[in-house]
C-alpha cells in the first residue's frame, strides 16, 4: 500500500485512480516547520500507515518549489514516533 499525503487537490484527485494509494488531503505543507510537520502528520495518521511493519519509507520533497520532485529518503520506526 502507498499512502500519499499532499496539500494539491490535483495529486489527491489522481490518487483515487490507483487502488493501491490511499490519500489524505492536509492543509497547506508549512515551509518554516519542515520536518517536524512531516513527523507530527505521521504521528497524526500512524495507525493507518503502519498496518503490518515497522518500518516506512518516506520520500518527500525537500525544498519545494514549482515543478520540484521527490528528493529525499527517511526510513521511519514506528517506535521513532511513539517518543514523541
């Protein structure tokens, strides 16, 4: 399963297209915050991401900007969220 989390209603439109993608819609990705709003929406959603595994590949876009792609690469424990 891939779950997607985006603030674009177009990429959450064209999720629903693949029946192995589950998308959210959350609000506007904050720039100043960075990780840390990654990891509170990951703590947010946990029991709907981690079914099954510990572990979870993250890809993001590390500095956004228009036409940006996916750049960076965490591997994420579900352990590492229950810390905080």
């Amino acid at each position: 399963m891939i779950t997607v989390f985006t603030d674009s209603t177009k990429t959450f439109m064209y999720s629903k297209f693949w029946k192995n993608v589950q998308a959210y819609k959350i609000n506007k990705f904050d720039k100043a915050k960075k990780i840390n709003y990654i990891i509170n929406t990951l703590s947010k959603y946990k029991k709907s991401i981690f079914f099954g595994d510990k572990n979870i590949a993250l890809i993001y876009i590390l500095n956004p900007k228009k036409g940006s792609r996916a750049n960076s690469l965490s591997i994420i424990n579900k352990n590492d969220l229950t810390k905080l």
